[in-house]
C-alpha cells in the first residue's frame, strides 16, 4: 500500500479530490492535460443559480491547490495508462514538453507580448487569438508559459527565437522534450470531465455561420475576460444583436446520432446566460426553445422563474428543427408553436446549447486500463456505488461518471477523496514531509523595514519608475533598507530577501509586486525561513493598481504606487508577530440520521480509521430506503439494506444508537459536547466533527386532487409499497408536480419524475396491458436517467404534458386532463389516481438550533456555498448530505455521504486543529455584551459569558463576548460591528489600517465632487 | 473661554454627575488639574457632556465650555461605530459640493439631520431613524405647513463635541451659506442635537425649532399612558421642557412622570457617540428601571441618539433585562397616532 493517490484531470472535480486528498494527509498527484488547472469553470462567466462569478470562487481554489504542500502538479501532462491492483497502482504520465522551464518561468509575461505568431485560442472558444507562447488566462495556475510548438515560428521553420531573447530568466528551451515518468501511487481517481458537444455534425444547425454560436462560445462573450470584454456582439459585423433564440439539447436526447443522455446542465445554463444577456443589454429579446426545461436543482426552479418574470425571457416548448440562412445570411427559426401552428421567426444570433459528450480521454484510459464504461461512454457505477469504478481502487467522480452540474461533481470529488483514503487509511501521513523553520529572532524595539521593489520583467518597470519608487522609500519613515528587484518572486530574490534581512536586521518586510492573492504565502515563507514571524510582512500591489491599470499614465502611476508603498509602510510599522495555536481535538464523529445517507457517511467515516456515532430516531437503521420496494436498476431495496446494515453493525468504530435524540451541542470544530438522550437517558457525547444525514420526508398531499377522500388516489410512496405487494389495477394515471412548483412550494422535487417512470415501467412489466398514463409539465429524467424515460416510452406508459394554470380534476373513476397538444379536454378512465409529491424538509428545526446552522426557506438546510461547499456549512467542522440539504435520488445520496464523510475526515485526521493567526480578539474591558459580534459571525466565533459588573453605585450583570481562535477566520466582521469598539481584528486592526489612510492622506492635496464622482488629486 | 477659575472645588459635581454612578470620574478634579497644573486628565473624555453639573454649579463654571476648548484638537479616546460617523463628518467637511437647487419657495426649513446615515449603519438597534423624517413631514402638513426640506451637511455637534472645531467650522460655513440662500426665516429640525447646534453654535439669525415645540397644536386624542425622557441637548442644554411634554398632553396623552425628569432626568449614556462602555450601559440599565417603573408602555425621547441607545440596550442578543415597553420618538409616535385615525 501506499500513501498517496493520483487524481487525473484538473477540472474542479480533480481539484476538490486533490484537495480533500491532501488534507487528509496524502500525497496526491493531481494530472491535468492542458497547460493550467480548472477546466471548463474556469471558461465560464457566471454560475447557476446564484450567479455568483465562476472565476471569482474558482480562482482561490487554485491558488489552494498550487500551493498545498501535499499535492504536485503535473499540469501540461497526460496519463498514458495505469496498471497495477488497489494499493499499487503504476500510472504512466507523459510530461508534454512546454519548451519552458517551469522552474525559471515566473510567469511575467514577457515573451507573449514579443511573440509574433497567433493561434486561436481555446480558452476563449476559438473566438479570439493568443500568441504561440502563451498562458492561456489571467489566473492560470501554474502561472507558467506554454509553447504552441504547432505554430511556433522557431520550432516550425527555424526562425525568430524572439521569446528566447526577451526572456530575462532564461526559462524558454526550444530543446525540451516531452518525458514520460512513472508514478507509484495507492489509488487513482479519474476526473477526466468532458467534452463539449461539437455541433458541427449537426448540419442542419448551420454552425458555419458565423452568428450561430455554441454555448460556451456565448458564455465568453458574456465574460469580461472574454474576446469582448462582454459586451455580446455578433461574430459576422461586430454589431449588437436584438433577438437571440437558444436551441436546446444540441447533442443531447438524440438517439440519432448515439447521444440519448439529457446533458443535466444545458436548461440551467441556457437560463444563466440568458438573464445576464439581460442584465447587460435590457432591451434583448431572448428565446429558449426547448423540450422539457429540466431545472430539478436546489433553487433551479426559482431561477426559472425568476428568468420569465423578472428578465421577460420566452420559453418555447418546441424544437426547431434546423437553422434557416436566408437572403442576406439572415437567420431565422422554424417551429411549431403548439397552439397557433408553424411559425417562422427572425433571429440575429442562435445560440446553440450544447451538450457534454465523454471526453476521449475517459475512453482511452478506460480501454487502456481495462476500466468499464457504461452505455454512454462514462466510467460505469452503480447506484450503491456512485464513485467506485469496475477496478478496485481506481475512484471517478464529476462528469466523466455521468452529467451533472458543478455541486454534484464537487460532491462526488469528495466522495472519490473519501474512498481512496478509506483504501489507503493505513498509510495516511507516510509520505508527507512537514517544514521546519529556524526560531524566530529577537525584534528590535523599532521598525527596521525593508522595501522590495519588483520590476515584474518589464510588467512594472516599463510603466512605474522602480528606481523612484526606491527611492521615495528610503525616505520613509522606518524604511532601514530599500531595493529594485527584476523578479521578487524569482528564487534567487527569496535568497537576497534573507540575506537583507540578516544583513541589515531588518524586523519588517514590505514587497512592491503583485496581488497578495498569488505571492502573499510565498514572501511570508521567505521571512520565515529568515527567523521573521510570517506576520510581519506587507505586500503593496503596484502591478494590479498601478501598472497594468495606468499604462498609459507612467507618471500618475508612479506617485500612486509611492502612496501604495507609503501606506505599506505605514501599516508595517505596527505589525506585531502573531501565532497560530495548536488545539486538540476529539478524532471521532457523529452521524445524525441512519438512513442511506447517513449509515454511507458513517461507513466511509469508521473505514477511514474514525470512531463514529450514528443516532437515529427510529428503532431501526434505513430511513426512507425501508418503505421502498425497487430501485431503477432493478434491484431490491431490502437486499441493499441487508447489506449495509450488516456492514454498519459489522464494523467496530461504529456505535449506533436508535430512538435517540441529540439534545444539547457546545463547543466548535474538533471539539464538540453533546447530550444523546436514547432510553430516557441522556449520555455524553464527544466528538470532532458531525454530519447532518436527517432526510427529508413524503409531502401529504392533503386535499388535493380527492387525495384522502377518494380511495382510489394514493401518493406515489404508498404506490411504491403496493407494487412491492402487486396490483390489479389496468388503468393508472400518475400525475406530477402535486404539491410542487407552485406558489407555496416553489421548488422542483426532482426524485419524483424519476420515480413516477420508474414504476410506470414496473406496472407495464408486469402487465403490459394495463393503460399507464403519466400527466407531467416537464419529464425532469435528467442525465443517464433519460434511458427510463426512453424505456417508459418504449413500453407503451403514456405521457400527457399539462399547464400549471389549467391542472387535471380527478372525478370518481376518471381524471379530466387538457391535453395541451390537442387543445382539448380529455378524460381518462381511472382505477388508480398515482399522486407524485415532492419531498418535505423534515424536522430540521430542532438541528438547526442546536448547531446554529441555517436553513434555506424551505427549512431544508442551507449549504455553505451552493456550488463549490455543497456538503459543508459555514460553521466548520459540520457536515450535510442527502435529502436534509434538498431532494435528491439515491446514489446521489450516497455520493453526498461519502462525500460529506471525506470532508469531516479532513479534519479528523488532524494532529491538531491549528487556528489562524490573525484572528480577532475581545478587549473585556471594553465590550458592552451587546452581541452584535455573536449576531455578525459567520462562523460562530464569538460567544457571550456572564459578568458581574461593579460600577460604582451600580451593579448589574451583562454578558461578555470572547472570541474562539479555532473557529475565527479572522474575517473583522465582528470588528467592524462592534459599537464599543472593543474587539480587533489582528494584522487588520483599526490602528494599523488607519496608519496607512493617514500615510496616503498626507499625500492628498484636494478632494471634490465632479458630476457625481469624487475627485481626488494626490 | 470658561471660566474654571471660579471653581471653588467644592465637589458637588462630581456627586452629582451621572458619570460618577458608574466610574470614578470626577469633573472637579478634572477643573482643578487643568486650572492649576494645566493637566489634562482622561475624565475630559469620560464626560457625557450631560450639562447637570454647570446646571447645579454654585459658582456657575462653565464646565462644557471647559470640556469643549480642553477637547479642541486632541485625539479622542475612542469613538464608538469605529468613528464611522465622524469619518462622514470629516470628508463631507473636505467635499466642495454646490449648493443645491431650492426646494421651494416656503420660508420654513426642515432639517432631518442624519438619521439616513444611523439607518445606514446602526442595524442592530431595530431602529427606523428615517421615521422620523417622514413623521415630522407629516405632522408638519397636518398643521399646514409646506417646509423646505433642506439638503444640507451634517450639522457638526458630534464633530465639535469631539474636539474637531476645524471641521465643525466648515461643515457650519457649508450650512450657513446653504441657509442664507434658502431664504428660509425659520429652521425647524427633529433633532435635539441639531437644535441645540444651530440654536447656540451657528449665530444664523433666523428662529431655530425644535420640532416638539409645534405638536401641541395637533388635536389628537389620544388615550395612552407614556413616559418622557428629557435628551440633555433639548433640556438641560436648551431648556426645552414643557413643550415635549405639552405636545403629548394636549393630544390627550397621560404622562407618567420618571424618578428623575426635567432638569434632573438622567443620561441616555452616549452623546456624540463617545464612550459606548460597560460604565454607561449601566447607565442607560438605570434609566430604562425608571422607564420600567412608571408602568407606562412607551417611553418617548425627542433625540435620534438617546433613542438609538435605549433601543440597543433592548435588543442586545441576551438582553441584560427584558423590557416590556417600546422606546418611541416623540414624532413618530404622533404620527402613528394620527395615521390612526386619532
């Protein structure tokens, strides 16, 4: 066995596995084939349905990965194949040849600007063109150049060697040549992602027209990153368009051409890109024609209707069946509107919305490595088993397992993570190596800083005057030592750093360079490596503030980057060392709930080597799993129970107690106190870190449709228990959305589509004469579920789409549906009416409280971040899976579990908990014991004790608020809230902050207001 | 200047200053260390600036004067909400700004002070400053009068309480010109801190009023028990008693009178957001049992700061005590009443 896991392709999938890998204490190896991490979030502007920047939350994630100890990047590399058996595994990766030293490459830029030739450019979808050495966007990580050897003048013809000779580290090397190493890992976890559909095959879509655009094509032009900084234009004449029509599912639902998977994401992102379209230019007209809008997520619907109402976008249910190119190159749309007939409709730009096809990559390694595909081409699983693929020991997770957005692909990252270190927890901490530092010196009394002055290559001395800058700061006050740097980055500056800090005992650090984002941890490594306490180093961003924005200004922003330097300075002086402290923690879990979800994350937890606790409430393990009586694949619930109970009473570090109760918790990550009453008995309970796995339940569909009246009506629920017993029933009708989609319950169920098909499909094989009917307003059977729809249909269930407004009456023995597509009345001859309720948040209430965690408005609870923390909550250290966080189908459950597992074991597997050093600290004496810090904290920091004050003549007894360094961020909120002015935030505090505006302020010589801007000259 | 050297250290200022309930202030010593050593003391800053001391003084010492030029130019010890207030103060003082376009043609002027930037940042005290405004707007209409609504800088009380004269100045040069132009002959404003400021600080020459002087005049009836808490700027500072009290009386109001009130009521604890602390949360604890005892289900001020700081006190998270009353400025409170059709 070893310790360590290669996670191949470095999507986010790859890089939440790699994380989760690397925090649990393994080497991992994270593979990407293109010359950055990210994959194709990182193309995309904005995500659904928060619309939150997808760069924006990505970025820090990279940045993470580059510099997590534990992980090696291999990026520009591909894995040619992998062999071996679980715990041993070889993968064979070629190191593709960049012509770039990436251990020169400082990433400043200097050679692209120079090179001569272009190519198109891939990032931006073809819609633009970078240089034949490029990095291929702004926050690309690695941060180093790549050579298009296709294009590249000198290794096609043998000429111009401009970059060689621009390059001032040296780090260009037309001789490098692609090499192929051997890795010897534990595990494997592929996370090879995607393709996007090329529609191109299609060619009744008229791709070759410059105005019909792909999705992902749109999605850069929307970005500001993109080839038009967002401002959507047509690829023909530059001009803006008027109408724009989406075509969905290009390249999806089409058994034609071999593609009959829905691609999950195409209705969500149609509808994001659609509202901010809007956002951006009001006076669009946009149309989606589509099938069925799938928006089965957690807020999807919301989103969809908020897109209708709120930004006027049209949603035809209708496929257009080809492009039309008309006199002038005009584009127009022929479809059938259902009610008024054919119509042919104008469009200035078609997007179409194209689907997620397997990536090749997934197949070659997959025929390479004897790894099995399913029907579709993904890694094959199986609903028990979402991320474990036909090869012990080799994990999948994310899209190269099926379609699914980017909270599900995250989770199942997670959840490969877990896995891998379950096979390995043997081995955990064997091959990673801890930093040691020398002790860190004596200060002297007063500030000694020394300023570094970076000309970034050319990036800030070709606009900022560097030797100015340098000079200016000598005359600062403190400033003991001030200096140019071509590269402060580069090693070679990291030795200089140290050698003028011993040389000129200089007690605080200031670098003049580039976003603290990127380089912060870098510097603050070299002053420790140099005996200065990490905190006492500033970094002043004279590239992103000055250079890159003022180009054309090189004066003005020479004096801004001397203010930035200043206030630096300034704000130095008052640094003072601070430490993060080491707590100990409590190495086992809790479980709340044991159904699926929580005997899954259970297992995963104690197979990671964990003590874990399962409370339920019930006399029995199996939740919701236990009133089923068939699974889509055709297995049997009661099998799968068997199993997984037998595994859960079967392992040692799992305690379960049943009809208990959690009743008290205090305390924070690592360190949690609870009260269990089970018995009548109330039992202490320690432990690290929990996970909430309570489920959700069966809406009751009271009074609608004749349910409970009418004893012919029944849920689909109590349908599932009667077909475990048999039914003689010939005509059933099944109606969908009861209870959802409306205006008390504005979410998408979106089990419940899946479900309804599902037993339709039993109904008709146990008796392929009854007369099944389906009444639905979108089939939500998303991803590879499409092949029940596909099967349902095959075998004669009948489907009758109805509208919201106009829902069908059930009436004795009959229901009443208005077909949409007849436009007329229908009655259907009923002996059983099937009511398709959603799932309800549960008592969540109760939980809630008791950790302080918060619930959505449908009092399921409420994630820390919708797309990259679907299983964690913002209070660390507490977890959340399965249909507790929002409806969900099994193995997604399942997935979730593990998932949520993988991320309590991050912490479990912890020495210590180590808090952050710049935390915020309560002066005592000072605070109020108003709360209002308790109230601001998202993290639960701060908690209120009582005191008695004596004032005086007056006594009276308030609270205190302190401060828990464990569960601090160091975020100021609580800072900037608080009235009394009693808490600081260390390294942030007011003094310090207001020493660098008071330094910038002395600079200021007048201030105005101009045509409603403040004008300021300096 | 004040005139401390009449100070006779007799002490009777510090026993009966409120600041001395709670902490170990002592106004005497503070006169006797400036006057005879010219010592400054840190009590310069504990003072709420309450005026019963100089109110009770035998020898008539001037002591906010005192605390006023001692303050001039000096950094204080710590302004609550991080300064933010002052902060505005500050560079509103340094913004040039033109003079805004009339807003009518009315000789009078409403001021609604800064209860727009208290909404923009005192969120935890439940508070609805901007109220205030619109009630007074509305009473004001009630009794037929069409104010300008003037759009002027912050009046600069907090500001030269602070000890920052030189921004007070310029906020004032701001608001005199903005004044004159109006053309308004009478500035009315529902602050009692802005009363007092343009009242005794500003010379404009034109009548200055506070907003409860005009309620009386309203013929509501209303029949409810109240209590009223005196701002020290209104009160002691303008002595401005009887028209609040009058304005809930003659609207058929029964006011139930606190322990101490008038001239002797006790301090909200806060005055030109200084010295927000466990000192003067308990006197605001004080004052709030005085409230409690009268029995009276509101408690009505006529100032946005004693009204932000009783309703603090309310909502702390764990409450200190649970008060079973609504803090209610005087305006808003009318203006409910006549929405109700009273």
């Amino acid at each position: 066995m070893k310790g360590s896991v290669a996670v191949v392709g470095g999507g986010i999938a790859g890089i939440q596995a790699a994380l989760d890998l690397a925090d649990s204490g393994f080497k991992t190896y994270l593979i990407e084939s293109r010359p950055s991490i990210g994959g194709v979030m990182s193309q995309l502007d904005k995500t659904f349905p928060t619309n939150d920047c997808a760069m924006c939350i990505l970025s820090p994630k990279l940045v993470e990965t580059a510099r997590h100890p534990n992980i090696e990047l291999l990026a520009y590399s591909d894995v040619k194949s992998i062999s071996g058996k679980a715990g041993d595994f070889k993968v064979k990766v070629v190191k593709k040849a960049r012509y770039v030293d990436e251990t020169k490459c400082t990433g400043c830029g200097s050679c692209t600007e120079k090179c001569p030739s272009k190519v198109q450019d891939e990032y931006n979808a073809g819609m633009s063109k970078h240089k034949s050495i490029y990095i291929p966007f702004a926050q690309a990580i690695p941060r180093i150049a790549t050579i298009d050897a296709a294009h590249c003048l000198y290794l096609t013809k043998g000429k111009c060697g401009v970059c060689k000779k621009v390059c001032g580290p040296k780090a260009v090397d037309y001789e490098q040549k692609d090499t192929e190493i051997e890795l010897n890992v534990g595990s494997v976890v592929l996370a090879t992602g995607f393709k996007p559909f090329d529609p191109s095959i299609l060619k009744n879509y008229r791709f070759d027209h410059p105005d019909v655009i792909t999705s992902l094509q749109f999605e850069r032009l929307l970005s500001a990153s993109g080839p038009t900084q967002g401002h959507v234009t047509k690829q023909s004449d530059g001009k803006v368009p008027k109408n724009i029509a989406f075509i969905q599912c290009v390249g999806s639902r089409n058994p034609h051409i071999d593609r009959k998977h829905c691609s999950s994401v195409c209705c969500m992102y149609a509808t994001k890109e659609s509202i901010i379209a809007k956002e951006h230019d009001p006076e669009l007209n946009i149309t989606i024609f589509h099938i069925d809008i799938r928006a089965y997520g957690k807020n999807f619907e919301e989103f969809y209707n908020r897109a209708q109402r709120e930004y006027g976008i049209k949603y035809i249910n209708s496929r257009p069946p080809e492009v039309i190119v008309g006199a002038n190159n005009a584009l127009s749309l022929k479809y059938e509107d259902f009610s008024t007939g054919v119509v042919t409709q104008d469009f200035d730009l078609i997007v179409l919305s194209i689907g997620l096809d397997p990536a090749d990559s997934t197949r070659a390694l997959a025929q390479s490595s004897g790894i099995a595909l399913d029907d579709f081409g993904n890694i094959a699983t199986s609903i028990e088993s979402p991320v474990e693929s036909s090869v012990a020991g080799i994990y999948v997770c994310g899209v190269a397992q099926g379609p699914k957005d980017i909270p599900d692909t995250v989770a199942q990252a997670s959840a490969a993570a877990s896995k891998a270190a379950a096979l390995l927890s043997g081995e955990r901490g064997t091959l990673i190596k801890e930093r040691k530092f020398p002790d860190e010196k004596q200060l002297s009394p007063l500030p000694r800083i020394g300023v570094f002055v970076c000309h970034c290559g050319i990036n800030i001395g070709s606009v900022v005057n560097v030797p100015g800058v340098v000079e200016y700061a000598r005359t600062l006050p403190g400033v003991a030592h001030a200096r140019e740097m071509l590269y402060a980055c580069s090693s070679d500056s990291q030795a200089a750093i140290k050698d003028a800090i011993a040389k000129n005992d200089l007690n605080r650090v200031v670098v003049a360079s580039c976003t603290p984002r990127t380089h912060e941890p870098l510097f603050q490594n070299t002053c420790r490596e140099a005996g200065l306490n990490p905190y006492l180093f500033e970094l002043a961003n004279i590239r992103e503030h000055c250079s890159w924005v003022h180009s054309k200004e090189k004066e003005r922003a020479t004096e801004k980057a001397k203010g930035i330097v200043q206030m630096a300075v300034a704000k130095s002086a008052l640094f003072q060392p601070l430490y993060k402290q080491q707590v100990s923690l409590i190495n086992k879990a809790i479980v709340l709930g044991g159904g699926v979800a929580g005997m899954t994350a259970a297992l995963d937890i104690a197979n990671n080597g964990y003590h874990v606790t399962i409370i339920e409430k019930e006399k029995e393990l199996g939740g919701m799993l236990r009133e089923m009586t068939e699974l889509y694949d055709g297995k049997k619930p009661a099998d799968v129970l068997k199993e997984l109970i037998g595994k859960v009473n079967g392992n040692k570090n799992i305690n379960v107690i049943n009809e208990a109760k959690l009743l008290k918790v205090e305390g924070y990550l690592g360190n949690f106190k609870g009260v269990v009453l089970a018995n009548g008995k109330e039992l202490a309970l320690d432990f690290g870190a929990a996970v909430v796995a309570t489920g959700a339940r069966n809406l009751e569909p009271s009074g609608l449709f004749n349910y409970g009246k009418d004893p012919h009506v029944v849920t689909q629920a109590q349908f599932e228990k009667m077909l475990g017993k048999g039914i003689s029933a010939n005509n059933i009708t099944m109606i969908q959305c009861v209870g959802a989609r409306n205006k008390e319950r504005e979410y998408c169920g979106r089990t419940c589509c899946v479900d309804a098909v599902k037993n339709a499909i039993r109904i008709k094989k146990a008796n392929s004469k009854a007369n099944v009917f389906v009444l639905y307003r979108d089939m939500r059977t998303y991803g590879v579920m499409e092949k029940l729809y596909e099967n349902a249909r095959d075998l004669g269930v009948i489907f009758i789409k109805y509208e919201a407004d106009n829902p069908p009456k059930v009436q004795g023995g009959s229901v009443l549906v208005h077909d949409h597509m007849l436009n007329q009345d229908i009655e259907l001859a009923s002996d059983l009416v099937v009511l398709s309720t959603p799932l309800v948040a549960g008592e969540n209430e109760e939980i809630n409280q008791l950790f302080k965690i918060p619930l959505d408005r449908n009092k399921f609870f409420l994630e820390a971040h919708p797309k990259l923390r679907p299983v964690d909550f913002a209070t660390d250290g507490i977890f959340l899976c399965g249909s507790a966080q929002a409806p969900k189908l099994m193995d997604e459950a399942i997935s979730q579990a593990s998932a949520a597992a993988s991320r309590a074991c991050t912490i479990l597997s912890r020495k210590f908990i180590e808090t952050e050093g710049a935390v915020s600290v309560v002066n005592e004496a000072k605070c109020i014991g108003c709360g209002t810090c308790v109230t601001v904290c998202p993290y639960n920091a701060p908690s209120l004790y009582d005191v008695t004050v004596n004032v005086e003549e007056v006594t009276y007894t308030t609270n205190k608020s302190k401060i828990n360094a464990a569960s601090c961020k160091g975020c100021g909120s609580c800072a900037a809230a608080c009235p009394a002015g009693a808490i600081t935030a260390q390294h942030f505090s007011s003094k310090e902050i207001g020493e660098a505006i008071d330094a910038f302020d002395k600079g200021v010589k007048s201030i105005s207001i101009e045509k409603g801007f403040v004008e300021m000259t300096v | 200047m004040s005139n401390v050297q009449s100070c006779y250290q007799c002490g009777k200022c510090t026993s009966i200053c409120p600041m001395r309930r709670v902490s170990k202030t002592s106004p005497r010593s503070s006169i006797y260390n400036a006057n005879v050593y010219g010592l400054e003391t840190q009590d310069i800053w504990t003072c709420l600036t309450c005026g019963l001391c100089p109110q009770e003084c035998l020898q008539q010492v001037d002591f906010l004067s005192f605390i006023r030029e001692e303050r001039q130019g000096k950094q204080p010890l710590s302004i609550a909400h991080l300064g933010v207030f002052t902060e505005l103060a500050e560079l509103s003082s340094r913004l040039n700004g033109n003079i805004a376009a009339k807003s009518g043609d009315s000789k009078i002027g409403f001021f609604p002070g800064c209860v727009d930037s208290l909404d923009l940042f005192l969120h935890d005290v439940k508070t609805n400053f901007g109220e205030i405004t619109t009630s007074s707007v509305k009473l004001l209409d009630k009794l037929g009068m069409k104010p300008q609504v003037l759009n002027m800088k912050c009046c600069g009380h907090d500001v030269l309480w602070q000890g920052k004269k030189d921004v007070f100045d310029g906020l004032k040069a701001y608001n005199k010109k903005y004044i004159k132009e109006s053309g308004i002959d009478t500035l009315v404003t529902s602050c009692a801190e802005c009363y007092r400021t343009f009242s005794k600080d500003y010379d404009l020459g034109i009548k200055v009023v506070h907003t409860s002087q005009l309620w009386d005049k309203l013929g509501l009836k209303i029949n409810q028990d109240v209590t009223y808490h005196d701002p020290c700027r209104l009160g002691r500072h303008m002595g401005e008693y009887d028209a609040p009290r009058k304005a809930l009386t003659a609207n058929g109001v029964t006011l139930k009178e606190m322990e101490h009130s008038k001239e002797k009521a006790l301090c909200c604890g806060v005055s030109n957001f200084m010295n927000c602390n466990e000192q003067t949360k308990a006197l605001r604890i004080a004052r709030m049992n005085e409230a409690e005892a009268t029995g009276a289900k509101t408690l009505i001020t006529t100032c946005s700061k004693c009204l932000a700081h009783f309703n603090c006190l309310k909502s702390e998270k764990d409450a200190v005590k649970k008060y079973n009353f609504d803090v209610v400025d005087l305006s808003v409170f009318l203006a409910k009443q006549l929405e109700a059709g009273k």
